[in-house]
C-alpha cells in the first residue's frame, strides 16, 4: 500500500524575517507547524493558446491539500533562490524538463494567523502536454482567463495562490494604466 503521510516535512528552509533575509533555518514541518516566515515560489503556467494551467492538490500536501490551485511552484529550499526554486517546482510539477527560466514579476509577503511566507510570482510558458506529478497534482487542465475567473467563486482555492492571482490582476492593471 502507498505511503499516505503529508510530503516534504523533512526538507530544510530558510526562515527569514519582515525583509527577507535569512535570520536561521529549519524543517518544513517545524516552520509550519511554529508559523515561521520563509519563502516560497508562485509559478503561472500557459501553453502556447496562453491558457493557464489549473489544478487541484492532492489530499496529502502538507498545507492547502484538495485545494485548487492556479500557480505551480512551492517553498524554496534552504540556500536555494526563488529562481531556481521556481523553475525547479515548475518543472517537477508539470512534468516537462527543460522549461525555460520562469520570468519574475514581483515579489509579497503573504501572511494570515496561521501561514506566512514571502512569495515571488513569475509566469513561463510550457507545453499543452504536461505529465504533472502524481504526489502534487490530483487534477488538471489548462483554461482560458475568462474559464479561470469563472471558477474563482466556484471551486475552493488555496487561499495564497488566490491571493497571488488577485495581485498578479493588479499588479497588470497597474502595468497597462502606466502604458497609457
């Protein structure tokens, strides 16, 4: 029978403080369960139709498990930049080696009573034919933006990555209203 506990309690991250330098390190499970602040990646995957990948987590994420999900990536380990991690995540997650770099858009600090992390967003582009991992993703599909914000108020998303997304909106309405 399979292993059903949470993944990646072992993997050692760095925590670090309201300006995102490093003050020490810890277990993944530790600075969860303690609400240490650390760092994660947040990763926007579209095909070549710009249709975004959208997935739901498997029951045994150690945070947010079944929950929808509309970025790929996740913490950044220990000593590791969010470049690499992002790319790393992206190219686990969806299955596809050979990404090209994930392009990075901007970084926030997500914090709630119970989680926070500093989160730097980016966006690449992969192929319509992915093979995500079975351990992360129990379902998936790619939809078109207008498919996506039709599913916001009906599917349960993982609150940072809705998070994210809603900032990732602004962040590009800000970016056309200064173009013009």
């Amino acid at each position: 029978m399979e292993d059903q506990s949470p993944l990646s309690a072992d993997e050692l991250l760095d925590i670090v403080d309201e300006r995102d330098r490093v003050v020490g390190q810890a277990r993944r499970g530790e600075v969860y369960a303690a609400g240490l602040r650390h760092r994660c990646a947040f990763v926007l995957a579209r095909d070549d139709q710009d249709r975004i990948f959208v997935h739901r987590r498997t029951a045994r994420k150690l945070v947010f498990p079944s929950l929808y999900d509309m970025f790929v990536g996740g913490v950044v380990g220990a000593g590791e930049s969010y470049d690499a991690a992002a790319l790393r995540e992206a190219e686990e997650e969806l299955g596809v080696p050979g990404l090209p770099a994930p392009v990075p858009l901007f970084k926030f600090l997500y914090e709630t009573s119970a989680h926070r992390w500093w989160s730097s967003v980016y966006e690449v582009r992969c192929p319509s034919e992915v093979t995500p991992q079975p351990e992360e993703v129990a379902w998936h599909a790619f939809l078109t933006e207008d498919e996506l914000d039709r599913r916001l108020t009906e599917w349960a998303w993982v609150p940072d990555g809705f998070e994210a997304y809603r900032r990732l909106l602004d962040w590009r309405a800000a970016g056309a209203a200064g173009d013009s």
